[in-house]
C-alpha cells in the first residue's frame, strides 16, 4: 500500500511539473526600456479569434459595447486574404498582407525548403525563419522597448532571432483569472521592466463558432464570457492609473457550412503528379512543369461544383495574395470554395466555417479601441487589418523600419 501511494504521489508531481512547465512564463533577461521609452503609453492588444463583426450586439456583449461606445468603434475590420487564423493574427502583427509575410495559410508547402507548415506542427510554428516581416513585438525590442505577449501568433518564435521579453508557449490549460492577473502583474513591474506593448489572445469564440455554427448558445455563453473577462482586465487595469489603451480585434468572422452536401474533387490521373495542400474552405495545389499545372488547371475548371479553381496568377488582385506570392508558397492551383460549402474533410465536418473570400459579409472581423490616445465617441467605416500596425507603432511612438503594407492615414483619425 505504501509503494502505491508512493507511486501515485511520484506520478502526480511528474504530472504537475509538466503541467507547471508547459504554462510557465518565458523570460528574455538582460532587457529594460530605454529612458525615452519609459515615458510611453502602454498598448494591450486583444484579439478574440472568430469574433464575428456582428457578435457583439447579436449576443450583448456588454463590456465591449460601452468601452467601445465611449472610444472608438469600426464597422467591421476586413480580414486579408484568406481568412483564416494565422495569416491574419500575423497580418495584424506585421501590417503585412500574407503573401508578403509568408504565413500564406495555415497550412502550406515552401518549394525552396521543401517542407510543409503546418498550425499544428510546434516545431514549425515555433520556428522563426518561417516568419517575415517585422512583428510589433520585434520592432518594439529593437528600439528598446520591452514586450509581452500572452499568446500571438508568432510570439514564441526567434523572428529575427527576438522574442518578447516576457511570452508563453501556447497552451489551453491556463485559467482566465490567471492569465488576466500576469497581465495586471506585469504593468505592475518597475518602470524599467514594464512592458509597454502586451498582446493577449482568447480561443474560446472560435472553438464555440466552428463546433456548432455562429449562431449556437454556446457562441452566446463564449462571447460572454470573454466580454466579462476584459470587463475585469480594463477594471484592474484602471487601478494602476497608467496611460492603458485597449485595441480589441479578430482575425475573420464564421459561417454556418453545408456538412451533407459536401465538395468531393474528382480522382483522376491529371491530377495525381501535383501536391495537394487540403483545407475545408480552400485547397492548393503544386505542381512541377507548366504542363501538368495547365493540365490540371483546365480538368478542375471543366469540373467547377461549388468551387472555383484559380491560377496562381489569376486570383483576384484585391486579394493581393498569387500575383504578390514574395516567398514562392502559394498553390499554383488554388480551389475556393463557394460561401456556406466546404470540401470533403478526412473526418467529421464541423458546422462552423471560414476561411472563404474575405469580400463576404461574415468574414468580415471586429475592431473596437479605447484610452487615452483615441478619440471618444468615434465610428470610422470597415477598413482593412493591415492598417492596425501603423496605429500601434504611432501610439507607442515607433518607427516603423521596414515597407509595409498598412497606412497610417487609414486609422490616424482616430487619435487624439
């Protein structure tokens, strides 16, 4: 009976020491904020994955819709091209459009590199030569100026061999009163270790959207409960009397997709010596010689059913993606699918969806924006995601070092 107990306690602290290690907090030592920097204002920046433009008056959301109301509100907020998670957190993090940033999808093969990334391939996504641009994060810590991040896409990755100062390994495990209390703790730290950039990232409206569609209850209780945790995080925050400004976006909204009437692509021989990158709402295809694209090509177009094939360089230019592919990622066939249907998946679809041309209505993200640097009272018409960046970088008074995508005249009315 000993031995067991023994064994039990041995296995709960193996347990709880993975468990500590996976949610622990990351720390770059040997920073601090240069004198000027310390005179900044402090920016935290919320994305709520899957946060449809709509959301917050659809299902309430109390918090956001004061805040909001009393600082500034946007329409909607564009996401790029596609729509979908990673492209468009890092969008929104490099004022870059995907093909120029290289995260041209979740899920995409490099020709140069011959390997495949892939969202749920840590060593991937953990890997920062996958990474072009320059985060906020990035440009903040080269001008002495210290980050944080509690989750972002690219934020525990060495882009350009720099991370934030203070970051963590994506995990779910980490409780909400927890996370909101590191990010009180650390615009609590001394002047010198303070972050005055903090990006903070919630899961749960997605998670909720994809598994039963954005109209579910559970989307409701989602959006409600991240409205009630940045509720209690703009309260806390209010306490320590700094100059905190909030901007709360997404990356792309959600649509309910037909899970019976599937698209299944045909098997046929043109089609087995090209590469298939699969995805529910978009597929890629690579090929080797301009003969067996075209081949392929003209085969899919003849056998369009509620899909539309592309060349590489015939998508749509307000799409800035195939004719502007900078680091060769990018299909030289790409498949969209028409909104509401989804390609056959390898399992159970899930009612959920997006992912689809970001010219429709529900993909279309939020942008809310409050504190001391923004106007009051302010709606400002939809605008495209590459536009927040050099928002950020004026506020927190960076200069932006390399060419970038988004304009600073798009967003600049909104200050004060």
């Amino acid at each position: 009976m000993k031995r067991i107990f023994l064994l039990a306690a041995v296995l709960l602290s193996i347990s709880f020491a993975g468990y500590a290690q996976d949610t622990a907090q990351l720390v770059v030592e040997g920073r601090k904020n240069s004198a000027t920097q310390q005179s900044r204002p402090y920016v935290i920046m919320i994305s709520i994955d899957g946060f449809r433009y709509d959301y917050a008056e659809k299902y309430n959301a109390q918090n956001l819709l004061r805040l909001s109301g009393a600082g500034v509100r946007a329409t909607a907020m564009q996401p790029a091209f596609p729509s979908l998670t990673f492209p468009n957190h890092y969008s929104l993090a490099t004022g870059l459009y995907p093909a120029h940033h290289g995260l041209v999808d979740n899920f995409f093969y490099d020709r140069k590199r011959d390997a495949v990334y892939k969202v749920g391939n840590r060593d991937a996504v953990e890997d920062g030569t996958w990474y072009n641009g320059v985060p906020l994060w990035v440009l903040a810590e080269k001008q002495e100026m210290i980050s944080a991040s509690y989750f972002w896409v690219g934020s525990e990755s060495a882009i350009q061999n720099v991370r934030p100062t203070y970051y963590f390994k994506y995990q779910e495990k980490t409780r909400i009163d927890q996370r909101i209390q590191t990010v009180i703790n650390w615009l609590r730290l001394p002047e010198e270790q303070r972050p005055h950039l903090i990006t903070f990232y919630f899961p749960e409206v997605d998670h909720m959207g994809h598994s039963w569609g954005p109209d579910a209850d559970s989307v409701r209780s989602a959006v409600q409960f991240v409205d009630a945790a940045i509720g209690k995080m703009v309260a806390e925050a209010e306490q320590l009397h700094l100059p905190v400004n909030f901007i709360v976006v997404s990356d792309h909204g959600m649509m309910l997709a037909d899970t019976t009437h599937t698209i299944t692509l045909p098997d046929a021989p043109v089609l087995q010596p090209l590469k298939s990158i699969p995805g529910n709402e978009k597929v890629m295809l690579y090929g080797k010689t301009d003969e067996e694209i075209k081949a392929a090509y003209d085969y899919l177009k003849q056998h369009e059913n509620h899909y539309t094939a592309y060349l590489k360089k015939e998508t749509p230019e307000r799409w800035h993606y195939g004719q502007e592919d900078v680091y060769n990622r990018i299909g030289d066939i790409i498949l969209l699918a028409e909104a509401n249907y989804i390609f056959t998946p390898s399992k159970k679809a899930s009612p959920g969806h997006h992912g689809y041309d970001n010219n429709l209505t529900n993909m279309n993200a939020i942008f809310m924006a409050w504190g001391p640097a923004f106007k009051p009272h302010t709606r400002i018409a939809t605008f495209e995601n590459v536009h927040v960046y050099p928002l950020v970088a004026r506020i927190l008074g960076l200069d932006i070092t390399q060419p970038i995508d988004g304009r600073l005249e798009v967003l600049e009315p909104v200050l004060q």
